[in-house]
C-alpha cells in the first residue's frame, strides 16, 4: 500500500469539502425559503425539534465510529489489511445493534412528542407519523453500510464521500422542492429524506468497496483488542452525551417555553452560523485522520509546533467571520425573512462570542480525538452539558432567549474549554500552557479590535438592499484581513501558516 500522502489528501479533501458545504448552504438556503413561503415558518420549528430529538436517540452510537477510525489508524499505517477487515466486521455488528435500539427507543419515546411544543403546531399535522418517518430515516442511516464509511475516513478519502453526498443530496433537494411547489405536501418532503438517505449510504458503500476491495468485513480481533476498543467507547460515550445536550438542548428547550415560531425564528440565524462552522469543519475533517497519522509516526516538537499552527490558522479565520457576522447578518436577515422575522444586532453579538468559542474548541478536540485522549477527557463533556442544560432550562424563563445562548457561551468558558485544553498539555503535548494561553489570548484581542472597527465603520454605511450587502461584504473582509497581517507579520506562526498553503495549492493542482 502506498503511504499516505496527508498534505494531499488534505487539500483534495478540503477542495471537495468546500465545494460541498457552499452548496449544502445555499441549496438548504433556498429549500428554507421555500418552506417559510409556501408552508409556513412553523415547519421550520418543525424540522429543528425533530431533527434534535433524533440527535439525542443517536446517543446510541455511543462515539462508535470515531472509536473505529482512530483504531485504524495503525493498521494502516502499518499495512495490517487482516486487522482492518476484522475492525470492519466488529463495526458492522455494533452498527446493526445501535439501529435496533434507535428503533425501539424511538418508538418508546413517540407519545411524550406533543409534549415537547409549546403552543399550536400546524393544522393537518399528524406529529405522530411525521416523527416515525424522522426516526425511520435515522434507523436507515446505521443498517445501511453505515460501516464502511469508516474506511474512507481513516483513508483520508472524504472526498468520496462529499462526491456523493453532493449527488443524492441534488436529487433529494429536487424531488423536495417539487413536492413544497406541486403538492404542499410535507409528509411526502420528509418522505423524499428518508429514501435519499437510503440511497447515499449505498452509492458511498459501493465507492468503498470498488477504492478498496481488499477490506472486507470478515475475521476476528483478540478479545484484548475489542476490550481496548470498548474502553474507548464508553470514554467517547460521555464526549457524545455532552455533544449532543449542548447541540440539541437549545432546540428542545426554545420550542418546549417559547413556540415553534420563536424556535424557527432563532434556527434563521443559527442556520447561518452553522452554515460558516459548516466550512470550518470541512478543515478539521480533512486534517483530523493527518493528525492521528502525525501523531503516531511525528515527533513531539513537530506535533506541538504543527498544533500551534493549527491553532493560529484556525483563529485568522474566525476573525473574518467574527467581522463578517456583524456586518452581514442583520442586512441578509432583512433582505431574506424581513423585518418580522429579525432578532436584535445583540443576538448578533451573542452568535459571534459562540461561533468563536465553537470553532475554537472545535480545535482541540479535533486534536484529542486525533490522539485518542477520550478517556482522560471523558467527563469535562458531560459536566459541561449538564451545566448547559440547567442554565438553558432556568435562564430561558427569565430572560428568553438571550438566556439559550448566554447559558450555552457560559458553559463553554468556564467549564468545557479551560478544562480540554488543560487535558491536552497535561496528556499530550510537554509544552508551557502559559506561552500557548498568551498566543490565544492575542488572536482573540485582535479578533476583538478587527470586529469591533468593522462595527463602527458599517454602521455609517447608508446604502439598503444588496448595495448594502456588497459594501458591508468588502469591509467585512478588507478591515480584518489587514489588522490581522499587521499584527501576525513577524510571527513564525503566519510565515509557516503562508508555506503551507502555498504548499496545499501546489498540491492541489
């Protein structure tokens, strides 16, 4: 087997990414649209609190997978196909039993839905037969080659799977909009969800298997492997609970005090935020099966120095879309849902300290999971969930929906990110925290500056409609990009940062 080429994989990887997260923004974009003209705004409500029940259901998995490619890793590193192929099989059975249990679990759950809506939902719905059909697609997502994702991920071959994700999701899009256009019909629209579903895991099966045909699921690991590989679970277990109580609890709790309207309200703009943290991830993805591979054949000083390029790559980014946020959203809100649909600039404020705070965690958890430090983090996830959820459920009644976000932000702070990048310096890297800590803290002052300059200057802006747009977009971009390189120029991190996109591109062609 050839060595895997991770500067390669990488920018082919994040090409494909991209390519996939710009049009899985504004193709979902449009289909929003669509439903907010031609159904209504309360589907929207609709389709986040189903969406993040089945979240919490997929509690399931247990951080299965992400168990499996880091115990690829080795193996491909080393050519071992007859461990691959027996990790394969163990994944295939734990996979067809997290489906089995999805199934009866969300079955269990299915009369107490109602009682998570406050308010009216729309006339003609059978909230009943729309969650079973939500849950039949998610049951779906694990008994159909699920698996064999995992080969493509260790593989650094995300691309693949971008490719044909791109491709079903344009037939699901498609088929959806003509559903909302022709019949109004939201049951079919979900309906087309379940089967295009379907239909992505079998294409993305079928490319595993013709790439690499030698891994076949068959053979069996030593009882000490599967113990190791079950230790890792049950650490991943309580990543996986926090992850899911931080991203679903804000839905459930919004739609359960406040309304389905209010709930779609705030998903308009978290759908944007969301959409950004989409093209970050596409980084962390590409790279995170590179890390892993460093992390076993590098040094320390080189795994260090490439974390901190990492680090200061990732926060040159969240400064432009820091200042992008306050100068874009409220004009784009505008100009899409209209003032009815608007929530104060604050709000704005509030999305950009948690757009930072999430990336930036995202970070070094990218790195932990890459290393396999799941079991010395393994309760920081669950204790900063539960901090969350209780602030979300006190905090919500006190001062609405300021209170969903603050308690999300709080959490964050002061428990989840002082306490993972405490466990990474401590397990991993032989470094001075304080020297990383002081680097941190000047990307975020000149994150502050850079956002709070593009404030002032975009409020005196006076064009409406897209001119507004365009002009906020440059100084959006123009302001941070320049204090940024004024202020990093000398550093080793950003003549490193610039060699190594340089390098990418090359790669790239």
């Amino acid at each position: 087997m050839a060595k895997i080429e991770r500067t390669k994989n990488a920018t082919r990887n994040i090409i494909f990414g991209v390519i996939l997260r710009a049009y899985q923004i504004i193709v979902p974009f449009l289909m929003r649209t669509a439903m907010i003209y031609l159904m209504g705004v309360q589907y929207l409500g609709l389709n986040s609190l189903f969406t993040s029940v089945l979240q919490v259901l997929n509690l399931a998995e247990l951080g299965v997978g992400s168990s499996m490619i880091y115990s690829m890793y080795r193996p491909i590193a080393e050519d071992d196909n007859t461990t691959i192929c027996a990790l394969m099989k163990l994944y295939r059975t734990y996979y067809r039993l997290i489906g089995l249990i999805i199934a009866v679990v969300g079955c269990i759950l299915t009369p107490f839905i109602p009682k998570l809506i406050s308010g009216d939902i729309p006339q003609g719905i059978n909230i009943y037969i729309l969650y079973l059909l939500n849950l039949g697609a998610t049951v779906l997502s694990y008994w159909l080659f699920a698996y064999k994702n995992s080969i493509l991920q260790a593989h650094q071959r995300t691309d693949i799977v971008s490719k044909v994700t791109l491709i079903t999701n344009t037939i699901q899009y498609v088929l959806q909009l003509f559903v909302l256009w022709i019949f109004k019909n939201y049951y079919l629209y979900v309906i087309v969800m379940l089967v295009t579903q379907a239909l992505t895991n079998i294409v993305t099966a079928i490319m595993a298997d013709k790439i690499y045909p030698q891994f076949k699921p068959k053979g069996e690991l030593h009882k000490e492997e599967i113990h190791q590989i079950n230790q890792k679970i049950r650490d991943l277990f309580t990543a996986k609970l926090g992850g899911v109580v931080v991203g679903s609890a804000d839905t459930i709790v919004i739609s359960a005090f406040l309304g389905l309207t209010t709930l779609a309200v705030y998903q308009n703009y978290y759908f944007i935020m969301n959409s950004i943290c989409g093209f970050i991830t596409v980084i962390f993805s590409a790279i995170t099966a590179g890390i892993g591979n460093s992390l076993v054949t590098g040094s320390s000083e080189k795994n260090y120095n490439d974390f901190k390029k990492f680090t200061f790559i990732i926060c040159f980014i969240l400064c432009i879309c820091c200042c992008c946020f306050v100068g874009l959203y409220q004009p784009f809100m505008k100009l899409w849902v209209g003032k009815k649909f608007m929530l104060s600039f604050s709000f704005v404020i509030l999305f950009c300290i948690l757009f930072y705070c999430l990336e930036l965690a995202m970070v070094w958890a990218t790195v932990k999971d890459a290393a396999g430090l799941w079991h010395s983090d393994r309760f920081r996830p669950l204790i900063g969930a539960c901090a969350n959820l209780i602030m979300n459920i006190v905090l919500v009644q006190v001062i609405g929906l300021y209170g969903i976000i603050l308690s999300t932000v709080f959490s964050y702070i002061f428990i989840s990110m002082p306490w993972l990048i405490h466990n990474l310096f401590k397990f991993l890297y032989n470094e001075s925290l304080k020297v990383y800590l002081k680097d941190l803290s000047m990307y975020i002052l000149v994150a502050i500056l850079a956002t709070t300059i593009t404030t002032i200057i975009c409020r005196k802006i006076t064009f409406v409609g897209i001119f507004e747009l365009v002009f906020k977009g440059i100084i959006s971009i123009i302001i941070p990009v320049s204090i940024e390189i004024l202020c990093y120029r000398k550093k080793e991190e950003f003549k490193e940062s610039i060699k190594l996109v340089k390098k990418m591109l090359k790669k790239g062609q």
